[in-house]
C-alpha cells in the first residue's frame, strides 16, 4: 500500500501504546491523512499500567477530544465476528480484527498472531507501528530530528516491537548510542551499535 490517505486505520491497544509514547500522534495522522481507530476494549487495555494492571488517569482522553484518536463500539455483526476470532487471539485484537474487517479498514498491530489470524481471513493489507513511522510523508512532515525522538520515545517508553526487517530502517536512523539503549531491540543490533560506538570513542567499552 503506497498511500494511507483517505483510509481507516484501525489500531490495537500496542500500537495506541506506541504511538502515544512517541509524542506525536496528532502529526502522524495528519501526515498521513487516514483516520485513527481504536476499539473501545483495546482502548482500555492501551490505558492499563504494565506494571500495576490499575487504569491510568485518562491519559488518553486528550487524543480523543482532539479527534486524533477515535474511540468505536462494536455493532452486532463485529460482536458475532469478535466470538469467532476470540478463540485465535486475546479479546483486544479480537476486537479490533473484527472491527477493522467490517469497515474494510487498515489493521495496524505489532502482535505477529494478530497479523497472522487477520491474513488467514483476508487480502487487505497490515501495517505495524514502525512501518507507519517509516511512511515518507510523516518523515517530512517530522523532519529527521522529531522522527528520530518520536521513534526513540516509542521504544524506549513503549516497548515498541521492532522486526528484523525493520532494523536497517533503524539503524540508519538512530545514533549508535541510542540503539544500546534500547533494550526492547534484538541483541545483535544493540551489539552492532556498541562497536561502532567502539570504533568512534574507546571509552564505551564495557557499556551495556
């Protein structure tokens, strides 16, 4: 897909996470062009603490008063089809599956099952949180700096999913220092940056 424009975009709560956690949204979307789905139950799980299970304070919610991020409840077809898909994936991405198959929107999902179940079930195309990222239009629409803090911010803050087939993208993007310390990225690239650190200054030898 060469264009998002005009599309329905339907995200699961880790790309809510995601996104939030890069700072940029707003412009993401208007860079693009597409609307920005979440279904009310991923809306809610995108709002849980990691780490306590306990809600977050509406975090969220100003997203959602700017109409950058819109809050949907499934109608009785998608309900029919979330029973289907519940007994495959969580009921989060069941949820947005259904929604985003009833639409004919874009499901967006860093969840490899989630992508899997939704290919067995239609053509229409998957995109994951770095490969909006990656889109040119919101590269010039950021600028190299604010993609390169917004990208940093979703991995970092939001545990981002990065695939292999997007660590080049990464790599050529992000400074040496910055891919060390990304824990949520696979050991080899976080390696591969530490000698170039090596090589550029013997002095962070021994970082992790």
């Amino acid at each position: 897909m060469t264009t998002l424009h005009g599309h329905v975009l339907v995200l699961d709560a880790c790309t809510v996470i995601n996104l939030a956690a890069a700072g940029k949204m707003d412009v993401v979307r208007m860079a693009l062009g597409c609307e920005f789905r979440v279904v009310r139950t991923a809306y809610e799980e995108a709002e849980l603490d990691p780490g306590s299970g306990l809600r977050h304070t509406n975090h969220l919610q100003p997203l959602v008063d700017a109409g950058v991020l819109v809050v949907v409840d499934l109608d009785d077809d998608e309900q029919a089809l979330l029973v289907e898909v519940a007994a495959e994936v969580g009921d989060g991405e069941a949820a947005t599956i259904a929604h985003a198959l009833n639409v004919g929107g874009v499901l967006v999902t860093d969840d490899g099952l989630a992508a899997e179940v939704w290919r067995s079930r239609t053509d229409a195309h998957t995109l994951s949180t770095i490969e909006l990222l990656r889109k040119s239009p919101v590269e010039a629409t950021l600028g190299l700096d604010d993609l390169r803090v917004c990208t940093l911010q979703a991995l970092m803050v939001g545990r981002m999913r990065a695939f292999q087939r997007d660590e080049a993208w990464l790599e050529a993007l992000l400074l040496p220092e910055q891919l060390v310390s990304c824990r949520s990225l696979r050991s080899a690239v976080r390696e591969r940056a530490r000698s170039r650190l090596l090589q550029t200054d013997p002095a962070h030898r021994g970082t992790t």
